[in-house]
C-alpha cells in the first residue's frame, strides 16, 4: 500500500486507530506486548501523517520531552555505548508520538464519545469486576484460586505483578480529566474504581488517589460543598467504608488489603519510635536505593551513569566506600533494578542535564496548546501531574512500558477529550 495515498488519511483510517488508540491502556492488563505494539501503530501513524502534512509545530505540545529522550539516547552513545539499549532508548520516542494523535484526529466528538465507552469503559469494567471477586471471593472470574502471598490482587495481570492498583489510579485518573460533567452514574463508576484501588492492597496508588482528591477538595471546597455530587459521593464514602469494615471486624469478610494496610502502618510506627541503637526507618530498601543513587551521582555529576545503568552500576566497588561512610554501615547495598524514585534514577542515570531537562519535560507537560478552555479540565489535568510527579512518592522506573504507556494515555485522552476541533 502506498502511505502518501490521501486514502491512508481519511475518517475510515482514523477510526480504525482510533480503536488502537483507545484499546492501548485496555488490553495492556491482557498483554502488555500487543499494548505497546498498539501504542507504537499509532504513533507511527502520527509520525507519518504530520510529515505528510508538513506540520511540524504541533511538536512543540512535547518538545522537551523529545530532547529529553534524545539526550538519553545521545549519552549512552557517547559514554556507555551498548547498541541494543540504545535502539529501546531511541525508540522512547515512540510515546511523545502516541500523546500527540489526538491533534491530528478529526472525528466527530459525539463519534468519539461512542467509540470510547465501547472500547474503552466495557473492557474496564470487566477488569474491575474480576478484582472484585478475587477480593472478596479469593477465585477469579473463571473461577481459578489465586495465589496472594503479597497481600495484593492482581485480576487480568500475571500473579506476579502486583500493579493492579497502579494500573487503576490511571484509569482514574483518565476519567476524571476527560469527564464534562459527573452524573449519578459517573459518580458510581468512580467509587467502584477508588474502592478497587485500595482492594488491590497497592498503597502508593492508593495515597495518591486521596492526594488528587484532597488537592481538588481544597481548591473547589465552596463549589464540591454545595454540589448535589458532592453529596452523593459524602454518602458513599460514609456508608461504603463503614459497611466493610464491619463485616471485616465481625469476620463477615476476609480482605488481605486491610491487613496490608495494617501491617504498614504498625511497621512505621515502629521505626518511627526505634530507639537509636535501632535502625528504625533505614530498614526499608527506599533508603538505601536513595543513598546508592546519590552516590553514583556525586561521582557521576554532569552526565550521570547513563540509560538503565543503576541496577549494574550500584554494585560497582567504586561506590563502596562512599556509600558505607553515608548510610554508616547499612547492610543493605542499595541495588535494585532502578532507585525506584523517578528524580533519582535520572539524576544518578543521566545527571544533572537529565534532571534538567525531565524538569522542563513536566513544565512542558503543563503548557499544552490547542485545547478548549474548560478550567475545570484543565485543572483536574494540573493535579493530576502534580500527585503524578510528587517526588517523595515511589516511583517504577521511568522507562517501564507500563508507566508509560499508562502515563501517555492519561495525557493523550485529556488531549483527546478536550482538544479545539480544527483541521491541521
């Protein structure tokens, strides 16, 4: 087929990656290879179209972003050259193109709407309803037991990984930027979205979920007050906890996340009161990962240790010494696949011109253009990136295909969904 063809830019061959588009942050609980290879198809798609059209200022909306991932790309080549990480790394760009589809698309938003509840909300809700039965019931929906020596559901993804609650706050998230208005039924799907966030037993996504929500409380408090929402969603949060824990507290139910909640939550309180003999909150990992990271760091201050490199590098000797002296002996070495703290791994892996440059990638993030004036969007959008890039929250690694594939497509559906309707 021959792509210059205006054919291969028409509304038919829009909607069909349209539907990709929109399966991308679905089918990724089912596959998370055919979620990036979903998400690759449309960001070519997107590569090609705007070279076609010759519109090159539209990549101004991630400009950052791409000489963010340019650099990483340019700073293994010179100081760590390894071929096969630097095509992943190069081909980071593949997300920035993903995120700007919705600015080339020109289809009718009422069609936009309906292909989205189709492809998007109904697979959702098939997701949520297995992380319901395996919470409450300790079977999935077809009836297999599973297995949760970690104290999380994991419904659609492997027992293994534990993301459940991560993948949700995104779903969440999503939903909430790209709603106009939220009606009774919104309103339902939200609470049944937050409640399956804290059965996941995932505690990060879900302190960042009540984060969002208590950022939004306070900056809309005279407008959710006085709302018939806010009411409904008061109601809910009363009745809902209170009858779970109940049945919780009276043995009714069995529900591993209250006692993951618990038992974290006992944990700190004890490092926390640790006398100073003890070692009190250095035990967790986060602390050692930290120190690690800096020490990389400070011997690798410009330019950092280059793409993917902690998980090799914090076993390095080099380090040893400095690291011993920081953490006063700690026995843990500090070594993991990534530092697990977005600013971390950056600023250890690419240094101080990497951690420059995400910087201005975030402020990038905040500036988008070609959108409708809906302040009340765009501030849920604003939020959103502020709990998102909260530097003292646990982070995955930067460059995991599930954080970014889930992070562009909160990006793109808020661009998607409130885009000025113009052709390019």
């Amino acid at each position: 087929m021959n792509i210059t063809n205006s054919n291969f830019y028409s509304k038919n061959f829009q909607i069909f990656f349209l539907y990709l588009f929109f399966l991308t942050p679905i089918i990724i609980f089912f596959s998370k290879f055919f979620a990036d290879l979903f998400l690759s198809i449309v960001a070519i798609y997107t590569l090609l179209y705007l070279i076609k059209k010759k519109n090159t200022l539209i990549f101004n909306n991630f400009l950052f972003f791409f000489i963010f991932i340019f650099y990483i790309s340019l700073n293994l080549l010179i100081n760590n050259f390894n071929l096969f990480l630097f095509a992943k790394s190069f081909l980071l760009i593949r997300f920035p193109l993903y995120m700007l589809f919705p600015l080339i698309l020109n289809i009718d938003a009422q069609i936009l709407r309906k292909k989205f509840k189709f492809f998007f909300l109904f697979p959702l809700l098939f997701f949520i309803l297995n992380l319901y039965i395996q919470a409450f019931f300790k079977i999935d929906i077809f009836g297999n037991f599973t297995h949760n020596n970690y104290q999380r559901i994991t419904s659609f993804f492997p027992s293994d990984e534990y993301i459940a609650g991560s993948y949700l706050f995104f779903i969440f998230s999503i939903l909430f930027l790209v709603s106009k208005k939220f009606n009774f039924n919104k309103i339902i799907l939200l609470s049944v979205i937050y409640f399956g966030i804290f059965l996941s037993g995932d505690r990060t996504p879900f302190i960042m979920t009540n984060l969002f929500l208590m950022i939004l409380l306070f900056l809309n408090l005279n407008k959710f007050i006085f709302s018939k929402q806010f009411k409904i969603i008061l109601t809910l949060i009363i009745i809902l906890p209170t009858l779970v824990f109940s049945l919780q507290l009276n043995n009714k139910i069995n529900l591993t996340s209250f006692s993951k909640y618990k038992n974290t939550f006992k944990n700190i309180r004890n490092d926390i009161n640790a006398s100073e003999n003890e070692i009190g909150l250095k035990r967790w990992p986060y602390y050692g990962m930290a120190a690690k990271s800096y020490t990389i760091f400070k011997k690798n201050i410009m330019f950092g240790s280059t793409y993917k490199s902690y998980r090799n590098e914090c076993r390095n000797k080099k380090y040893y010494l400095d690291y011993s002296l920081l953490t006063n002996g700690l026995n843990y070495d500090g070594c993991s696949n990534h530092p697990h703290n977005i600013y971390l791994e950056i600023l250890s892996e690419q240094g101080l011109v990497g951690l420059i440059l995400l910087i201005l990638t975030i402020y990038n993030f905040t500036l988008l253009k070609n959108l409708t004036l809906n302040n009340l969007n765009k501030l849920f959008y604003l939020v959103f990136l502020i709990v998102y890039f909260f530097p003292l929250r646990p982070f995955g690694s930067f460059y995991t295909n599930f954080g970014l594939v889930m992070f562009a497509s909160v990006i793109s559906f808020y661009l998607i969904f409130n885009k000025i309707e113009k052709k390019l």
